[in-house]
C-alpha cells in the first residue's frame, strides 16, 4: 500500500487535440509500465472504437504509474466541449491538473473552461506547453495568452505563479528550460508533479467517506462508482451508510443542497487502477482514487460513509445540464428490419436506461408519443455519438432534426443557449464565412492575424445556428478551416434562423435506382443514391436545386421497342453522389424530415411517407396556425 504523502493525483485538461492522450502515451513509455516486448498500440487511452476512429477523448479515463516510489494517478479528459461535463467532476478527485495549451494555437475556448473549473476549485495548475518542435510553433506566446487567461479568470496570485513546462507529446520529452536544458526524456516533468502537487489532504484514521465522481457499469455486479477515498479505509464487505444529496435548484447551486435520502449498503468489490487495469482488492484507504461495487444503485455525488450523519456529507457535485434534444422513433419505413435489428419501442426505452447509467449528461423523456422518447444532451455531437454506438450494435431506428432546449426567465423572456465560437480560417475565405454566420445571428467579436494568411475571428452565436453548420464550413473553407465552441450560458431569443432554401428531392416510388432516371434528375438537385441502390417512396433521395419539395421517380426504366434509338451509343455521364456523414445528415434535415440509422446505411426520408397524407397534414397546420 503506496503511502498517501507518496500519491500524486492530477487530471490532464486541454482543448480538443492539444495532445493529452498522446502525451500519456510517453508518460507510460518513460515509466517502463509495459514490457520491452509488449506490443502497445498508440493513444492507448482511446480504447473505444469511436474514439480512435474520429481521434478524441469522449470518456474520462483513468490510469497509473509509478516513478521513484510514487504513485501518479491520471486522469485523461475529453477535450470536446460536448464531452465538458466528464471534465467538471473528475476535478473533484484530484489535487492538481496538467494544463496543456498547443504551442501554435494557444489557449481556445475549451481550455478556458477547464482552466476556469480548475481554478473555482482552487487547484494550482501546471501549465504544459506542448508541440514546441512544430515548424509554427510559438511558445512564448502561447505563454503570455495563457498567463492572460488566468488573470482574465481571476486566479490567485499563487494560482497565477504556475510551473511551466516544454516539450512534445509525441517526441516524449519535457524540459522546463527551452534553451539549455537537453530535449530528451521526461524527467522534468515527473520532478515537476512531484513537487509542485499536493499529496492528498485526508485523514487516514478517521471514519470512512467517499464521493462518487464517475460512474461505470458491469452486467456482472452492476453499478460501480468511482471517487476519491476522503477519509478513513474500507474493508472488502464491510457495511456502510450511503447518502444522496441534491441540490435544491440545480440552476441556482447558491441556493444550497439538502439529502434527499439514505440506505445501507457494502463494499462488495473494490478496484484500484494500476497502469491500465483495474486491480481488485480487500481494502481501499484514503487519499487513492478507486471504484466500488455493491449499493443496488449509485448516482453521481453520491456519498458512501461510515457515519449515519448526512451533515459529514460533502456538498454534492454538478451535473450539466443538456442543451439539445432530438426525438429517437421506431423505424417505421418499408426497408425496417432488413439491415438490422428492428427495435420496438420498449426496447428502445431499454436501451437508453442502459446509456443513462453511465452517461449523466444525459436525459430521456417520455412525452407520451406511442412510436418514440425524447433525448437530450450536451450538444449535437454528444448524440451522435450515443447513435454511433446504437447502430453499431445493430439497432434501427430514426432520429428527428436536434433543437435546443429553451429556459424562461422570472420575467418571462425566453432564453436560448449562447456559444463561443472562435474560426481560424484563411484570408479569402473570411467574407463566406463572415457572411453565413451573420444569417445564422452569429456577432463577431474579435478579429486577429495569428499566422501567414490566417485569421482567428470570434463569434457569439446561438447553439441552434451552428446545428448543421460544420460541414457547410469545410466546403467553403475547402478545408482548410478550424472551428471549435464551447458554451458560455443562455441569452435572449434571437429570433427565426433561416432554415436551409433548398427543398428536397423525395422519391414517389419503391425499387432499385436506375441510371436512366439519375441521368434526369442530376440537372435538378443533387444525388444522394447512386445506381443499384433500393430506395422506397418517402425517401428523400437528393437536395433540391430551389426551394419547395421535387417530387421524383429514381426507379424510372427506359421503355423498350423494337425501333433502334438514335442515342443508343451515347454512354451515360452520372456525378458522384453525395454521401452525407450521421452529423451531415441530422444537421441538413428539415422538421418534417427524420434520419434513418440503420448498421450498414443512414438515410434520409420525410416523417410521414405517404405523399397525400403529407399534403393533408401539411394543410391542417395552416389551418391551424390561420
């Protein structure tokens, strides 16, 4: 058992692909944690498939090493801001953060976030400057803007007095002289945690109490709960009091906190991480941070405690609230089943109750539709991701346009979520820019020259105008463009945001596409389907080129005679159709358009199929609205 003067706690926070899982990845190399031998894959804290495949962190990781008879428990961090409520409670756990800011860039929006959670905690950080051997990388810089965020955030002056380190993720090396000191290996940065880093301030022989920070599940012994031990020790089934605790507005937490309830439970198995694995053990003592299983449920905040006395319990913790919401439906088209496991919808009910036991951020409500549940989350990636994994596992269903979710105010404004919103983009491309984020209410703030030809411009914009938008960027940017957000809290209605002015092209039949009828249809709109493909009549099988809906027949054969064509030579010349990603395709929807997500397809159709149905409804809502 490491000695808790020996325990080094920290978590690794930074702005999306700064580099944390990278430099973990060297932390491991440099403290032998495997085998000379061992075959070890890179950003070994990516363990899911999604992760690895789009590059980013979408779950808090846990791992740790030793170095000179200590024991340095890390955090990894998702560095996305729909990803931000993993980063405010695993703060909790932990006595300092490595603050990584990318040489070249500089601080961005996410990293004013977990550097503001941070520093509200009063954690002292350690600031990183990683990616110094990049040809445009600008150290200094990068500094002196962090420097100016700490006090733009109101640090202490012993907050803003922060260690300083340089180096390369990648490379593996630290140092904290850029000039004079040897670029090679990471001992600087091991000296650095263990001076700089508090041990865990606990008390070791009083009663036993932990929080929970994060939560896991195993099909096997259920709910497990992972925190930080503040005080005492617990032996491997021995009782315990577990406290619930609320707090009394979760939009106002100054208005205090209050226990909701309290129930007996047992330690039944009990974890450490060691390196990457979870070991089981008999006892868990104070200042290591460890998971836990027994209680039949455990919630985030959740207090485990030796005294029956709920007034010993820590405040609770916050739990994000969600900013977007989209309608998850049954699968009720022509193809349903056929790709994969068509779900009913108490299988679907099933299916998120598993999500929400891990994924707090996330909510589901039953509003009473008898073909599907309303979802909502941290932002339109936040359900992309949950839907990535659904149709991985095989499941079909539907998904309607995410809207965000509104607040009222005591004078009865309606209030809608704001975003920061910074752009680095090249100088021909900011007039675009510029202009299509001013027609989705966006107010540029800030406009600054940070590289040849490139600009950064910061904008203000409401959640709901970036919905969609992503993938317009990089067309007009030709992909060269860099956009990043995070939320900055909730402002006034800014009124009606265009909706896109093009219609869609909807197919009136069910078959195979034919080349024949593509041929037609490309001068019109452009194609999402392509030869050989089967599509069913409500699908939406391209993008109008005008407004309004074009209703369509991608089945149509040539007729056959007898009499030879004057054109039976001539080859037909088709476009490459465009395949829109999941992202693409929730964002590009209209409101009376769904998303269908099947395992080997996502198509796009109208929510109501049948084109005289379509009319008549749409004819009830103007006499409704008349």
């Amino acid at each position: 058992m490491t000695p808790v003067s020996h325990i080094r706690n920290l978590a690794i926070v930074a702005h999306i692909d700064h580099g944390k899982t990278t430099l973990i990845d060297s932390v491991f190399r440099a403290t032998r944690t495997f085998r000379e031998n061992q075959n070890v894959a890179t950003r070994l804290m990516d363990n899911y498939d999604l992760e690895r495949e789009r590059g980013i962190t979408i779950r808090a990781k846990h791992c740790s090493v030793t170095w000179n008879d200590h024991l340095i428990n890390i955090i990894d961090t998702p560095g996305h801001v729909d990803f931000s409520g993993e980063v405010e409670r695993v703060l909790s756990m932990v006595d300092s953060v490595l603050l990584l800011v990318d040489a070249n860039e500089g601080p961005m929006p996410q990293t004013r976030y977990v550097l503001m959670r941070a520093l509200r905690l009063g954690l002292r950080p350690i600031v990183v400057i990683n990616k110094v051997d990049r040809p445009n990388a600008r150290p200094d810089h990068a500094l002196n803007k962090t420097f100016d965020l700490f006090v733009d955030l109101g640090a202490t002056d012993q907050q803003a007095h922060f260690p300083v380190l340089y180096g390369s993720g990648l490379a593996g090396w630290m140092v904290r002289d850029l000039v004079t000191d040897t670029h090679e290996g990471m001992d600087a940065l091991f000296e650095t945690v263990i001076e700089e880093v508090p041990s865990p301030q606990v008390d070791e022989d009083g009663p036993f109490l932990m929080q929970v920070s994060t939560l896991a599940w195993s099909d096997y012994v259920g709910q497990i709960g992972c925190g930080r031990v503040l005080r005492g020790s617990l032996n491997k089934g021995q009782p315990f009091h577990r406290i619930v605790t609320r707090w009394t507005d979760p939009s106002t937490p100054e208005s205090g906190w209050h226990v909701t309830g309290t129930s007996q439970g047992k330690g039944v198995h009990m974890w450490v991480t060691r390196g990457l694995d979870r070991v089981e053990v008999d006892t868990i003592s104070a200042g290591d941070i460890v998971w836990l299983a027994g209680p039949d449920e455990i919630g985030i905040g959740d207090v485990f405690s030796a005294l029956e006395d709920p007034t010993s319990a820590p405040q609770p913790l916050e739990i994000e609230e969600p900013t977007v919401s989209a309608f998850f439906l049954v699968n009720s088209g022509p193809f349903s089943g056929q790709d994969g496991t068509a779900v009913m919808l108490r299988e679907l009910k099933e299916r998120l109750q598993r999500e929400q036991r891990v994924n707090v951020a996330l909510r589901v409500e039953d509003i009473g539709r008898s073909d599907g549940v309303k979802v909502s989350g941290r932002g339109e990636l936040h359900l992309a991701i949950l839907i990535e994994e659904m149709r991985r596992e095989g499941l079909e269903f539907c998904v309607s346009r995410p809207e965000v979710i509104t607040h009222v105010d005591a004078e009865g404004q309606i209030l809608e979520p704001l975003e920061q919103l910074i752009i680095d983009v090249p100088e021909e491309y900011q007039g675009v820019v510029i202009e299509k984020l001013a027609r989705r209410k966006g107010i540029m703030r800030t406009m600054e020259t940070v590289g040849t030809g490139i600009l950064r411009i910061e904008f203000e914009i409401p959640t709901r105008g970036l919905i969609g938008y992503r993938s317009e960027f990089l067309t007009d940017t030709r992909g060269l463009g860099i956009m990043s957000s995070r939320a900055v809290g909730h402002g006034p209605w800014q009124g009606t945001i265009g909706a896109r002015n093009r219609g869609s092209a909807v197919s009136m039949e069910t078959g195979p596409v034919t080349a024949y009828a593509i041929e037609g249809l490309q001068e019109r709109a452009v194609i999402f389907v392509e030869p050989t493909d089967r599509v069913y009549a409500g699908q939406i099988v391209g993008e109008n080129s005008r407004p309004g809906d074009l209703m369509c027949n991608p089945t149509k054969r040539k007729n056959l005679t007898n009499h030879r064509s004057s054109t039976k030579d001539v080859g037909v010349t088709l476009a490459a159709p465009l395949r829109m990603a999941l992202e693409q395709a929730m964002g590009w929807i209209a409101d009376d358009e769904l998303v269908e997500v099947t395992p080997k397809s996502i198509r796009m159709r109208k929510a109501i199929l049948d084109a005289e149905e379509r009319k008549r409804h749409q004819k009830h809502q103007l006499g409704a609205l008349a």
